[in-house]
C-alpha cells in the first residue's frame, strides 16, 4: 500500500515538473511567461502530489506503516514542508518558476525512501520531548529548505542583473528583487525560531536519558554551529544591514551544516557504515 502511494506521488511531482518548465526565450532577470494551459496543469498535478504525498504520513499515522527516521524519510518530509511553504507564498506572490524545481527535488526524496527507508526511533525514555525536537527540527529542515531554494533565485537574479548573463533555467524572478530578498530572510527567521524551539527539547530529553543537556556527538555538533551561523546572519541583517552575496554566503553555509546535522550523519550511518 505505502509503495503504491509513494509511487503514485513521485509520479505525480515528474509530471508537474515538466509541466513547469519554462517555455520561451529567457532573458537577464526576465523568464517569458509559460502558456496558461501547462501552468495550470502544473498547478493541479503539484497539488495532487502533496495530497498523495501527504497520505504517505497518514499510513503513518494510522499505523499501516512503520515510522521510519532515517536521511531519506527526513528528506521526504522536508520536501513536503518545502512545497507547503511555496503553495501559501504562491496565494500572493508569483513564484512559478520555483514549481519545477521543487517537484523535481520531492519526487527525488520519495525515491531514496525506497532504497534507504532507515528503521531508527525514539530512543526508549525519551517521551514526547524527543517527538517534538524531530518535529520542530523537520519544520525547520523545510522552512530552511525553501529560504535556500528562493536564496538560489535571488542570487541566480542578482548575477543576471550584474554580469547581463541569463538566469538559471526557472529562477529568474517573477517579482522585485527586494521582495524576493525579504521572503528569502523570513523563512530564515522563522527557520531559527524553529531549530531553536528544536535544540530546547533536545535539551529537555537529553538531560533525562543521559543526565546531561548535549551529547556531544557529529549531529550536535552541526546543529549548534548551524544555529550560531544562523544567529550571526540575523544580526547582521538586522543591525549591520546585510545584503547580496555576504548574506547568501551565510543563510547556504548555515544550510548546509544543518543538512549534516541529522540528514548527513544518518546517510553516512545508513549508506555508509550500514548501522
């Protein structure tokens, strides 16, 4: 039943991927708008796949499938969130072309639970403390996810605008570069407040299995010099007025230690070293 469903979402997502890709020249900061028929076919096919997708949680729910919590099941749920953040964006503001790329990223995370569904749970005694760090630390992984993929957007316009070279295939933007820039470093705000609330209940349920309020392992490790990274950002965008390269340069790194946080140490334990 839940490959079924799996499949029947990864399908789905191709298909609106295809569906949105731009169609007409491209030009510096500009993509030439797509017919409205395969925009609004791309529109109900990305919708049919987050409802399927979503179900996938729901077998879950009801205990017809087992809870998995390895990379790729986090990567899956990751996508999901990432393309709920970009449906309540897309209620007002114009963001088509990040549609294809995030399908084209969802239905890749639905295909490596196929291959790497990982079996690890809740540590025994870790109680609803644990369920809520992976919760909040999943929200943040989405909210991350898509603040770096409208990060790529603002950068790929950026060099466009400066270097009169042509946008990468889908991410010229379709509204002001300032407005673009502030969507970018609210999902990063909220992302913080997320991986915050996270790190507090890791706190909480650390001290009550091992006496102490981090294990001092590779996934703390990344997850507290992420939050810094992040931390630093926000200030610097609050109080030094950040803007252009020197704040993309923090929001992607920071991304990328949070990736290798819990999704890299569990790849190189799942793929890597098979425990």
């Amino acid at each position: 039943m839940w490959i079924l469903v799996n499949a029947a979402a990864f399908a789905l997502y191709l298909l609106a991927s295809f569906l949105a890709r731009p169609r007409g020249p491209q030009m510096a900061g500009v993509v030439a708008p797509d017919m409205p028929m395969y925009r609004d076919a791309a529109t109900i096919a990305m919708l049919l796949a987050w409802l399927v997708h979503a179900s996938t949680f729901v077998l879950v729910l009801k205990g017809l499938h087992d809870p998995d919590f390895g990379f790729a099941p986090a990567l899956s749920l990751t996508f999901w969130l990432v393309a709920a953040v970009y449906w309540v964006e897309s209620l007002y503001y114009p963001l088509q072309g990040l549609r294809a790329w995030i399908c084209l990223l969802a239905a890749a995370s639905l295909l490596l639970t196929w291959f790497f569904p990982g079996d690890r749970l809740a540590p025994p005694g870790a109680g609803m403390a644990f369920s809520l760090h992976w919760a909040m630390g999943i929200a943040a992984y989405g909210l991350f996810g898509a603040a770096v993929l409208h990060g790529v957007m603002l950068w790929s316009a950026e060099r466009a605008l400066h270097r009169r070279k042509p946008t990468l295939a889908g991410l010229g933007p379709a509204l002001p570069l300032l407005t673009l820039e502030k969507l970018t470093y609210r999902l990063a705000a909220l992302g913080f407040v997320l991986l915050t609330t996270s790190l507090v209940f890791a706190v909480s349920f650390s001290e009550k299995l091992f006496g102490h309020a981090f294990e001092f392992d590779h996934q703390t490790v990344f997850a507290v010099a992420s939050w810094l990274l992040f931390a630093v950002l926000l200030l610097g965008r609050g109080v030094l007025g950040w803007r252009g390269r020197q704040a993309l340069r923090w929001l992607f790194s920071g991304s990328a230690l949070l990736l290798l946080s819990y999704v890299g140490s569990r790849f190189v334990l799942q793929v890597i070293l098979h425990r």
